[in-house]
C-alpha cells in the first residue's frame, strides 16, 4: 500500500560510488570532536586521550557539487579536513573487533565550521549546531568501497587553499580508530546503513573566504576539490 504524504517528503541526499553507476544514499552524519591531538592543542585542549565525543550534522549539510555556499553574515569559515566512513551495515553494542564489517567505503570530507559562532556557544555552554550543521557545512567527496581498497588506517591526509598547504597529517594519528568509533557510536544510537561518520581533521584548520579552491586528499582513498562561492 503506498503511503500518502500531507507534505513533499524531502528529497534523499546521496554520495556517489567511484566505479559504479549506483549512489550511495545518505542517513546521518556523526562526526568526532578532537581526534588528533596536535588539533586538539591547536583548539586549546589537552591532547591526552579523552573519552570520544560527537556532534551530528543533518543530512542538508552534504555538498557534492564542488562549490561550498560561502554563508551570508559569516564571521570566519574555517575548513577541516576528514576521513568519511560509509556505514553498508549497522547495529546496537557492536563490538570493535567487528566493526568493520559495517563499513561500505570510505570518501573524502570537510568539516565546514562558523568558528567565530562555535568560539562563543562554547564560553556560554550552549550547543554547537549552528556553527557546526548549517547547509552546505559537508562538502563530500565520491566514495571508494572498501572491498577496493580495504580499511586505511594510515595514510597521508592533507588540506590546501589556494595551492598553500594548510593541513597535513596521517591516519595513523587519530587517537580513536575507526573500529572504536564505530563501536562507542553503537552504544548511544543504533546504527543505520548508509550513515556517515567524519573522523575528525589533522591540526592547521583555518580560514576561507569567497573565491578561494580548496584541494583535500587522504592517500590511497581520493581527492576533492571544492570552490568558495560568494
């Protein structure tokens, strides 16, 4: 029986797939806060391993036409680049050593953030959502399955403006890998099949401003290349 809506349902968001015709289709988007120390201190946090902590973005934040919407009003929009990992599976309680089998792919982000917005709900104690989920704040990059290129968990990853590096580190400094991630998110939410989680950026975050080309890579998983609109 088909269901009748008393408004237009909104349209599903979707990533496309390197080497298939098929998209991905996108639930929700985790990300993690602090996950290499020397961003941790650059933020003015201790770089010990804390206890993981997340915020989400909805699924509106996604931008896969390489142009980021530079917001009207913007105080300072800085960039961070990060891992995506595509969830194909899900579940409650997922142990880490299973975790993995979760994973469809992996892709290409950035972590598009009102610093100026996110600076003061941090000294009042109150959410980041705006500063952090506003439309437009996840530009996403193709994904590469995993059954192409297995799970990377070492690997250059790196963030450019203009051709001036701004970001550069390695997988391997996460503090928290992505089975333990995937693991500590299944003990708040279940998870679904087509979530996304963003694993956090290396230390270097900084401005853009309208008019600037952004250049993010993680070896052996991809490359993206965003435009800064007006």
């Amino acid at each position: 029986m088909s269901i009748e809506y008393v408004v237009e349902p909104a349209p599903i968001v979707s990533l496309a797939v390197e080497g298939s015709p098929g998209r991905f289709p996108v639930a929700r988007l985790f990300c993690i806060g602090r996950n290499y120390a020397a961003h941790a201190v650059e933020m003015g946090h201790d770089p010990d391993r804390e206890p993981p902590f997340f915020f989400l973005k909805p699924p509106t934040a996604i931008v896969t036409s390489g142009v980021f919407p530079y917001p009207a009003d913007a105080g300072a929009v800085h960039h961070e680049v990060e891992l995506v990992v595509a969830l194909g599976g899900g579940g409650e309680d997922i142990p880490p050593d299973a975790a993995l089998d979760c994973v469809f792919g992996y892709g290409v982000g950035i972590d598009m953030t009102l610093r100026d917005l996110q600076a003061e709900a941090k000294t009042l104690g109150r959410p980041w959502d705006v500063a952090k989920g506003f439309d437009g704040s996840a530009p996403c990059g193709a994904l590469t399955p995993a059954s192409q290129i297995g799970h990377p968990d070492r690997g250059a990853i790196s963030l450019s403006v203009n051709g001036e590096e701004r970001q550069s580190g390695d997988l391997a400094q996460m503090i928290w890998k992505t089975p333990e991630i995937i693991a500590t998110l299944s003990r708040r939410f279940r998870l679904l099949p087509g979530d996304l989680i963003l694993t956090g950026t290396p230390a270097g975050v900084g401005p853009v401003t309208p008019g600037d080309e952004i250049v993010a890579s993680i070896a052996g998983v991809g490359k993206l290349e965003v435009s800064v609109g007006g």
